[in-house]
C-alpha cells in the first residue's frame, strides 16, 4: 500500500512538473513579415518586394551561413544561405532582414523565392543539416499591403500557456524592434489629437515666417543705426563724402562735380600776364615773302 502511494505521488509530481514547464522561445525566430510591399522599404536596388525580418533571440553572435530558409515545407532546402558572408553573423538580440523578391543572384540577403498576398504563406529556418527545424510561421491570407505580421515584442514567441503570440503588428519596423521600448508621451498626446498633421503644420510654419520677420526687424535696425553713425563720421571731416553721405544726389551727379572741379583747378596754369610786348626786327627783306623761313637747313651751294 505505501509502494502504491508513492508511486502514484511520484506520478502526481511529475505531472505537475511537466505542466509548469515552461516553453522556450527558439533561439531563431522569424519575427516579421510584410508579404505586399508597396510604398514601403526598400532594398539596396531601389525595389520594392515582400520581406522577411530573423531575429537572434539569444545573448550571443549566431551565424546565420548555412542555414536554410524556405516558403515550401516539402521542401526544406529552397534557399541555402550562403556561407563566409561577414553580414550573416548577427549580433545578440539583433535582426537581419532577408528580401523575398526571387532574385538570389542579387546577394545573400535576397531569397530564390517570393510571398503571395492572395493566399496562406508558410514560412520556416532550418537548421545546417535541412533537416532540423529553427522556426515556422503562416502568414494568413489577405494580409493588407504595407502591413506585417509577427511578433509584438521581438523574440517571444509563446505566452505563459505555450499560446503562440503571432498576430498583425500596428507598426512596420525592418531590422528594428517591433516594440517601442520608451514612448514620448507629448508625441502620443499629439497624434491622438492631431492624428493629419494640421496642428504642428500651422505652428511650424508661423514659427518660421516669425523668425524670418525678427530677423529683418534685427538686420534693418542693425544697418539704420551703422548708416548713421557712418554719416556722421564723415559729415565731421568735412570731406566730399560728407556731401554725397548728406546730399540726395546720386553717385552719377557727384562724380560728373568731383570732375569739373579736378578739371578747372588744373586749367588755372593758363591765367597769365596780359602785357603784350611788340619788338620790331630789322631785316634787309621781307620775311613775310622769304621761303627761307620754311627751310630746316640752309641750301648747299
């Protein structure tokens, strides 16, 4: 009789522990998916396609080379990561967003196969033997386009019941965490509030036009308050300048005057004696009627 007690205690305790185990989240998981890329991100083509965002859910550097992604569970091997890629070792707690965009050629990060928005999208990681599942999802049907799905916190796969938590996420966050760890909360007021945009639009604008209106205010003051000091200045030596600093002629006008003036000062040479001195030459001809007069050099005879 006490044998049966404690073998039916022993069953009990046993039953209770496998009950309260707890189920572990994989150290691979595949995190986030959008299947209909629209207006989204996009890859280093410039192309727009559906992708799929791994997540290292471990507190070490785990290489993804040689694994294998796949979109066809009879068919484990689809894609085989390419092994000796630097960019395939993936820090701890860290993503890496692979392309479905059926373009394997165009690097490691792109997979031979692409994601159907009109139907179901089964999605698996398998471990370096093809054979060992890391992770798989199902993408269901009628996804919207430019929305995700997967997991709200990165790397929690099950509740405390063993429930998976897959669902569609609010926000889209490619080799980012799909939870915003700390939220500002004037930011979250304001989209409540304003969720178009009117309201910081109007305040953003009015700020700019105030601050270009200070400025003109501050600049104008600035440059009346230098014209006059300057006028000053040069009104106190006296000087031409003084005239065009104080005069509302033009530059044209007073340089037509500074030249008139520069003129008639220089011309004052030619005021001389009026006396007028008549010496009479006495010459045995006429010079009026000798040709001598025009030669340079007397003729030779």
């Amino acid at each position: 009789m006490n044998k049966l007690k404690q073998l039916l205690f022993l069953s009990a305790l046993i039953l209770l522990v496998s009950c309260a185990k707890k189920v572990e989240n994989p150290h691979w998981i595949i995190n986030e998916v959008m299947v209909d890329n629209q207006t989204g991100f996009m890859d280093n083509f410039g192309q727009r396609n559906g992708w799929i965002e791994i997540f290292n859910n471990t507190y070490k550097t785990q290489d993804l080379g040689g694994r294998y992604l796949t979109d066809d569970p009879n068919n484990p091997k689809k894609y085989p990561i390419p092994r000796g890629d630097v960019l395939t070792r993936i820090p701890p707690r860290q993503h890496a967003l692979f392309w479905a965009d059926n373009e394997p050629f165009n690097g490691t990060f792109h997979l031979s196969f692409k994601l159907d928005p009109d139907k179901d999208n089964y999605i698996a990681l398998y471990e370096n033997d093809g054979k060992t599942l890391l992770d798989e999802i199902i993408i269901p049907a009628g996804l919207p386009a430019d929305k995700t799905y997967g997991y709200a916190n990165d790397g929690v796969k099950y509740d405390q019941n063993g429930k998976q938590m897959a669902t569609h996420l609010e926000r889209v966050t490619p080799s980012s965490n799909n939870a915003i760890l700390e939220e500002n909360p004037k930011v979250v007021s304001l989209q409540e509030n304003d969720p178009v945009g009117v309201t910081i639009t109007i305040t953003s604008m009015l700020v700019v036009f105030l601050g270009l209106i200070l400025l003109y205010v501050i600049f104008k003051t600035i440059g009346n308050t230098a014209k006059n000091i300057s006028h000053k200045r040069v009104a106190s030596a006296g000087t031409l300048s003084a005239v065009r600093g104080e005069s509302l002629l033009t530059g044209e006008v007073l340089a037509a005057i500074s030249a008139a003036i520069h003129e008639l000062n220089q011309d004052a040479h030619d005021i001389e004696s009026t006396i007028l001195t008549i010496s009479e030459v006495k010459r045995k001809y006429s010079p009026w009627s000798s040709k001598l007069y025009t030669l340079r050099q007397d003729p030779r005879r």
